[in-house]
C-alpha cells in the first residue's frame, strides 16, 4: 500500500482544477499583455480568477496580486513593506515559528541594518497578544505572524494582534498558506493589511500564488521588469496556474465544512490510537486552537530520519517538519521555540491527512508506525538505559 499524509507540505491538483487549467496551455495560450484577441482571452481569464480569489477572500480585485507562491508573496510583503516605510522606523516584528518565508527575509533585512524582533510562543506553539504590546513600538513598521503553524498546526489570535499592530501605527501581514484550506477568511473581519496563499496547499497547482494587499497600502517592488500585476510585479503571469488557483479555492470555500469534519475524522482516529498503543511519546501543538489536518508527535529515544526512512520503505510519506527545511539535520526551530527538548525534537515527525485519505490508510500508517518505533527502540541505547540496561558509551 502506498499512503501520503503529507498534504501540509503539498496536496494532489483536483481533476475538476486540471481541467479548467487544460485549454489555457493550448487553445487559449495568448500572453494576457498582449493586445490582440488571444491575449484579451486569456486576460479575461485572468480577470475572473482574480475576481473569484477576490470574493472568496472578502476584497477588492485590484487589492489582489498573482505570485509564484507562498515564499514570494511572503517575500514581498515583509521586504517591500519593511523598505518603504524605512522613514518611519526600521523595526519588524514576526513569531519565532515562522515559515522559513518569512524567516530568511527577516534575516536578509537584519543584515540590512533592520531590527528584528522574533515573538516568543508558549509551549504549544501560540503567541499571546501581550507579548506583541511588550515588543511594539513607534518604530516598528510591519508586523508578521503566520494564521496557522505549518508543522503542528496551532492557530493564532490575528484579529487581536492586527489590532495591537494598528494602535502602534504598523502595518500587518498573516501568512495564511496552512489556514487557508481549512478556515473561512475574511480579511475585512481579520482587519490584515497583507495576507499570502498558496494554491498547491488545497488541491491547485504548484506555482501560484497570491498576495492581498490592502488598497493604500505601499511596498517597494521585489520583482521589476514588466507592467504585470498593475505594474507591482513584474514577468508574465501564469494564467493556467491563476486559472487553476481560482478554481481550487472556489472549490476549498465550498466543500470547507464537510473536508474539515472528515480530515478532523481521520486525524482524531490517528491520534486516539497512536497515544493508546505507543508509549514514550509527546504531541506538540495546541488541541484546541488548531487546524484539523495536522497531528504532530515527538517519539522518545529515536531519530525522526529512522523513522522516515522505515515508513517510506512501507509506502508511507510523512514529514520531519516543513517541506523547506526537510533537508536539513538541524532541529526543528518551531518545536524548540515551543521548549521541546532538543533530544526529543529530534525524534518528531508531522503527519498530515487530507480529504483523498481514508481511515484504513490512516489504521495502515498507525500499524506500521507502532512496527516502526518498536524496531528502532530495539537498537537505542537510550531505550535500553531508559528499561535499565547498563550501555556504556
């Protein structure tokens, strides 16, 4: 059996996405720039993607901005806003569990003579409102935190900290790529002045992507070249993927309450027999502010690339963390912001159901995890110490 339960990292493309997007890779392949009737064709289809992206999410057309995804949209919003509003102040404010998104280009503006300020989170992974009042300030100019933690899933407070940001005279931004598939956003009623999505997060294609910018609201360019996207963002626009984008988000805000309950069926399955029949384990996240796709545990006395290997071997994709960072051998940065001990993080593995899976897939991932586990515990010399075996180093 091959199972993936990894959907946080990415999901398949619908059908019913594919085939809006297939006739604009060949009878409708016009540049939407140019001024004949096959560029009009495809501009008009680019028009009704960004007026369907532009309903669901409760803004203006013109306040929505086609990107190549989640890094570059968040890219753009923390960047080009920190840089035009330098005058102002040169403090920005994100959350220590940031996507590396938003991570890597708070680090490129600190050495850019910025100050950065990472808010603390507690441990399970939520930022408290009066953190972000003990750090602001009157130089502070865009604050950055993520809706939804993209490897254990909790939820933040966005309309109180948009609130705390906007009595400070700063600008907000939410990164909403995980929360997007799985929560009704407004962002009126969030009161956000920068928002990101990503369409491969709920069934669209890989590739696209889109910022929400509150009309007013002034950043510097990141990409320049071109009259694209109302002259913000250059290169020529990507109107399957926008097509496809639109289409999968039409069909995420319609199908929200009953995806949700199954995917949260599934999960709850997963959780309530891996904390029964494996021992020696720890869940991270916050159970009750949360997304219902996400279940995050640290298993004792083992490495999370042991246990990844073994389930893949089974036909199993599962996840170490973020998709960005799954290369690397350094802890996760979300878990020990959360306090997680370094040993026990490193043993941690993010698994992630979506609305393909089904509960045997999910009986078929515990079974192989509890084989998993017991195998590796069986050549762990902190296992044999912890059962009172006499390992020496």
């Amino acid at each position: 059996m091959k199972v993936y339960a990894d959907c946080a990292a990415s999901t398949p493309c619908d059908e019913a996405v594919l085939q809006a997007m297939l006739p604009y890779f060949t009878k409708e392949f016009g540049n939407a720039h140019s001024q004949h009737a096959f560029g009009r064709e495809s501009a008009c289809a680019l028009d009704t993607a960004r007026d369907t992206v532009a309903r669901i999410l409760g803004c203006k057309s013109n306040e929505v901005y086609f990107t190549s995804g989640g890094t570059e949209s968040d890219n753009w919003a923390l960047k080009g806003t920190a840089l035009h509003r330098k005058n102002k102040g040169k403090h920005v404010i994100i959350s220590s569990i940031e996507h590396h998104g938003i991570l890597t280009p708070a680090e490129w503006l600190e050495q850019s003579g910025f100050r950065v300020t990472r808010l603390p989170v507690d441990n399970t992974g939520l930022v408290h409102v009066e953190d972000l009042e003990k750090y602001i300030d009157d130089q502070t100019t865009i604050v950055s935190v993520m809706y939804a933690n993209n490897e254990v899933g909790t939820i933040q407070p966005i309309k109180e900290l948009a609130e705390v940001a906007h009595r400070h005279g700063a600008l907000f931004h939410t990164d909403c790529v995980q929360a997007i598939p799985y929560m009704n956003i407004n962002v009126s009623e969030l009161n956000v002045d920068l928002l990101t999505i990503s369409a491969h997060k709920f069934y669209g294609p890989k590739g696209a992507g889109v910022l929400y910018v509150r009309n007013g609201v002034k950043l510097d360019k990141l990409i320049c070249g071109g009259g694209q996207e109302r002259s913000q963002r250059a290169g020529t626009v990507n109107v399957p993927a926008m097509v496809g984008l639109a289409k999968a988000l039409e069909l995420s805000r319609e199908n929200l309450e009953k995806n949700n309950a199954y995917i949260a069926s599934l999960r709850d399955h997963f959780e309530q027999r891996v904390e029964k029949e494996i021992p020696y384990i720890r869940q991270n996240g916050n159970k009750n502010h949360r997304i219902p796709s996400i279940a995050n545990y640290s298993f004792e006395f083992v490495e999370g690339e042991g246990i990844l290997m073994l389930l893949d071997f089974n036909g199993i994709a599962v996840s170490s963390g973020s998709a960005c960072s799954s290369g690397s051998l350094d802890p996760s940065h979300v878990l020990l912001a959360m306090g997680v001990p370094i040993e026990v993080s490193h043993g941690s593995i993010r698994f992630s159901f979506g609305k393909h899976n089904t509960m045997e897939e999910v009986d078929y991932i515990v079974d192989k995890l509890k084989e998993t586990i017991t195998r590796l515990r069986e050549m762990s010399p902190l296992f044999d110490l912890k059962k009172g075996g006499t390992y020496n180093v």
